[in-house]
C-alpha cells in the first residue's frame, strides 16, 4: 500500500471515528446511522476524547509527507493541524462551559429537529430514542458545568441568566407547543394510520416524560446555583490564562496569526471608510449628516416590517433575484434547494437577524435559512436584501452546497474554517452591486450598514477581550457607528461576548479574498476570469486563509505563464 493510499484509508477511519463519537454531527452533514444516539458530555468522555485525538495524531504524523502527492500532502497537513488545534482546545478546557444563549448545547439539541429526515417509520423510532436520551445528557452537561466552576471556567453572570428563560420555555411548553413535538405535525402517508397514531402518542409522552423535565432540571440547575457563580467581567481576558485563551481563538478562527491590537486598528480604519460611503449614499438622498439619516431609517415607518410573512417574503425574493445570475460568478453549480423559515420563538431574543443550516451531502434535505421575525417593532428592512445574499445564496448556502459536492475529504468538505465560509459570505453580499442590485439606495445603505456591522466587530471584540472593554462600551461604540436596530446591537453584543474570536472571522476572511481578486487581476490583467477565479476559491472546500493564499496566487501564476 502506497503512502497515498495509507493516507485515504486513515482519514477515512478517522472521519468514521468523528460520526460515531458526535451522532448530531453526523445528523447535520446527512449521515444518519446514528440518529437513535446523542453525544456523550461526560467529563470521562471528553479525556477519551483527548487520548484518541492524540493517538490520531500520532498516526497522521508517522505518514511520510515526502512520499505523498500535492493533495495528500494538503489533506495530511490540514489533518494535523486540525488535530493539534482541538487538543490545544482541550488543554485549555473550553468545553467547561457549554452552555450560552448563542450557540449553547441547549439549543443545539432542539435544533436536530430541524435537519432530521421524517421519511418512515424508522426515522420516528430514531427520533423517539433521543429525547429518552435527554435526562442522561442534562445530567452529564451539569457535571461539566460543576467542574467548570472548579476550575473558575464561567461564562458572564447576565449571559447565563439569559439562557435560563430559553430552557424555561422548552420546559413549559406542553403537547404539540413543544419544538420537540414538530415531527408529529408531518408524518408522511405511508405509514399507516395505526403507526401515525402510535408515533404521535409516543412523542407527546417522550415530550412531557424526558423533554420537560431534563429542560426543567437544568434551567433550575443554572438558576441556582450555577449563574450566580458566573463572572461579572464579559472579556475573555477574566478566566486563567486569558490573553493566551484569546489568542489561540484568534488564531483557531481566523487562521492567521495576527495581534489584536492590529485587529482593532484595522478595524477602525475599515469602519471610517464604510462611513465615508454611506454619507455619501445620505447626501444623494438629501442629508448632510450621518446621525439624521440613520435616525430617519430606524424611525420611519417606510423601513419598519409590518409582519413576519413581509420579512419572510423579502428575504425569498432577494434570493429568487439572484439564482439565475449564479453562472455568471461561477463555473461551479450547488444542487442542493434552499428554504427561508421563521427561526423558533424560544431564540428570538438572543439571537441575529438570521441563521444558516446546511442541507444534507445528497440534497433530500434541503438548506434552511431560519430569519428571526421576533420585535418587529424595534426592526428594519433595510440590511435585508444583503443578509439574503450573505446566509443564501450566494453565500452560505452556494459555497456549503458546493463543497458538499467536491471530490475531497469528508473533513475537508464539512470543515470549519469560519473565516473562509464567513469570509465569503460577506465578500458575496458585493455581487448584487456588481449585478446591478441594490436598485433602492435604501437598500444599499443597508448594505453598506451590513459591511459595517462587521467592521465594528473588528473593534468591539478585541475591545472586549483584549482591552477590557466593558458591554457598555461595546454598546456605545455600536450607538456612535451604526444605524443597527436596537434587538441587533443588544444580541451581537452578547455574541461577541458569548463567543470570543468568532465575530473577526467574516471581515478578516472576506478581506483576503479582496486581495487575492486584486492581486489576480493584477497578475492576469486583461486574462483575468471573475468566474475562473470563484472557481478557485470555492474549489478545494473551506481551508484556512493562508493555505487560499497559496492555492489561488499559484493558481493565477499558472494562469498567466499559460499560452493564451
């Protein structure tokens, strides 16, 4: 067996291993042996985890990266970078505190229900078995939790007592009002009356015997004794070893190595050109100033939505405007189809505008787009038809549905590297103005306040975590640089907060693909191929930026040696 074929055997193995050790994993990516299963959060599991991971290491590492070809030396590289990154992670003990009102377990679990097939009677009787599972994981997460406060490893006080309403909420919900008990509302007609009415028994009672009561038991859990415990400074800067916790997320995150202070001036460099050009837009429609004019949008009525279903229904057409034009940005084609719902009423409060699942590998389950429709009153319209492009299409939902589809790893394929998917995400919602979208000025100013927003999350997160900023301080320099609505400026707030690192992704990514396009176009000139260079981008799945750099510079050199 060659070094090659080594290679293919072991990241299957290890793939293999990542399905069986994560069962909502595998529900996400489409593999869905393990649907009857949840994972296990046990302290014992997590230092499995860390000897296995070890071990994997040990094994990618003895393969010999000379006797490899281009492609399994990339594949070896990212493996192990990869591996070593979680175990870094592991050290630090990050999965001490999993509970948060942004991407906390859980909401994680409820979310399952969402991307699980409903297709037969198999389906239900996997589903069925994962709420009876629910009591044994509350009580493995409180563990956790228990031995995060041993080890000061908490999240902020407010913050967790925000998750408690959320758990609450899911704990009194009874009968059919339960997320958990959406499945009853589909089943398909083949399976027959008896079943269904079996099935529909079945789950109400798994709702009512193991949902509430596990929600119940940790919502009382956080109340007391758990967030009282919680730290009173936001910035990751308070737990052990907090500068060198954040500057791994930088480095996890964004995969670059750059010092945060670096960040933030950057940052506040990119939030005062984004300023320029929207006084610009202001001054074409009459105001000589920024604040009135973003007083105006948040208070005219013009640019506050009158329901769900006008939310809902603008977000479907942006995205039916841009379809058609995909094959003029791209040689690659996405399968997979993608549906705009409302997110659920428990994650409203906390959560942003809106939210991307990603759709099964063979496409019968579609992409969802979940937009929060909640505090209509305290919204716009305006940043709606960027977002649309940024969560579908052609930002999360082409790229991810194009990786699904690309001859690679399934590591690869299902990676996540934030600032490459984020990073293209952002740089997509620009192709409606190269398009000639944005017709309404209103509209690109929200375009603009998009770009901003994640301007701003440049200087507010390593304000936070780096130079102690206080919330409020965050909260202030959102009321002094953007027109956000108020429900978008309190939960990106704590989302910064909630998620050290997370929130640099999505400028610093969508700002290397920038240079990379201009640094093509100048090695290419007059041979340069929005389209070929898309392809490039969006080719090898999601990888780390400087691994982007190196593939599409070599790419464009290439290119421009070509005879013509």
């Amino acid at each position: 067996m060659s070094q090659d074929q080594r290679l293919v055997a072991l990241l299957s193995s290890e793939w293999e291993y990542e399905l069986r050790e994560d069962p909502q994993l595998a529900t996400v990516v489409g593999d869905y042996r393990y649907n009857d299963r949840l994972k296990d959060y046990s302290l014992a599991a997590e230092e499995r985890q860390r000897q296995d991971l070890s071990e994997w290491l040990r094994r990618f590492r003895g393969i010999e990266e000379t006797d490899l070809n281009e492609e399994g030396r990339l594949n070896r590289t990212l493996m192990i970078r990869n591996l070593e990154e979680r175990l870094t992670a592991i050290e630090f003990k990050n999965y001490e505190m999993p509970i948060n009102p942004h991407s906390g377990v859980q909401l994680e679990w409820v979310e399952l229900v969402s991307v699980m097939p409903f297709r037969d009677l198999k389906d239900y009787e996997d589903y069925l078995s994962r709420p009876h599972r629910l009591p044994r994981v509350i009580d493995e997460v409180i563990e956790v939790l228990q031995q995060g406060v041993k080890d000061r490893l908490l999240p902020p006080r407010y913050l967790l007592e925000k998750t408690i309403p959320q758990c609450e909420a899911i704990a009194g919900a009874a009968g059919t009002a339960n997320p958990f008990a959406a499945p009853i509302s589909h089943i398909p007609r083949q399976i027959s009356a008896p079943e269904a009415k079996r099935l529909r028994a079945a789950i109400l009672q798994a709702v009512d015997t193991y949902v509430r009561p596990a929600y119940s038991k940790l919502a009382r859990y956080i109340a007391l004794p758990y967030a009282p415990m919680g730290r009173t400074q936001p910035g990751i800067w308070a737990l052990p070893n907090g500068d060198a916790r954040y500057r791994f997320a930088i480095r996890q995150i964004t995969t670059t190595e750059l010092d945060p202070k670096a960040i933030h001036q950057l940052g506040l460099r990119e939030v005062a050109r984004i300023e320029r050009e929207q006084l610009a837009v202001a001054n074409r429609l009459g105001f000589t100033q920024l604040e009135p004019f973003r007083s105006y949008i948040k208070h005219d009525a013009r640019f506050i939505p009158k329901s769900a279903a006008q939310i809902l229904s603008l977000y479907r057409n942006y995205i039916a405007q841009m379809e058609p034009f995909v094959p003029k940005l791209t040689h690659l084609t996405a399968k997979s189809h993608l549906e705009v719902r409302s997110m659920e009423t428990y994650s409203e409060q906390s959560a942003a505008s809106a939210k991307y699942l990603q759709g099964s590998v063979d496409g019968s389950r579609p992409g969802i787009l979940l937009v929060n429709t909640g505090d209509l009153s305290h919204r716009t319209i305006v940043g709606i038809e960027s977002t649309a492009y940024h969560g579908g299409i052609p930002g999360h939902h082409l790229q991810i549905s194009i990786a699904q589809q690309l001859a690679i790893p399934a590591f690869r394929r299902e990676g996540g590297y934030t600032a490459y998917t984020e990073g293209w995400a952002l740089y997509s919602e620009k192709f409606g103005k190269d398009l000639g979208f944005y017709r309404d000025p209103y509209s690109d100013y929200g375009r603009l306040s998009n770009e901003l927003l994640r301007a701003i999350r440049l200087v507010v997160d390593t304000g936070v975590h780096h130079d102690r900023w206080s919330r409020q301080q965050v909260v202030d320099f959102f009321h002094q640089h953007s027109s956000e609505d108020e429900p978008t400026v309190q939960s990106e707030t704590d989302r910064y907060i909630a998620q050290p690192g997370q929130a640099l992704a999505y400028k610093l990514g969508e700002q290397t693909i920038l240079e990379l396009r201009q640094q093509s176009k100048a090695t290419l000139s007059a041979r340069f191929d929005i389209r070929a260079f898309h392809d490039e981008v969006l080719g090898a799945g999601p990888i780390p930026l400087d691994v982007l750099r190196t593939r599409v510079s070599s790419w464009a050199k290439r290119q421009a040696a070509s005879p013509q």
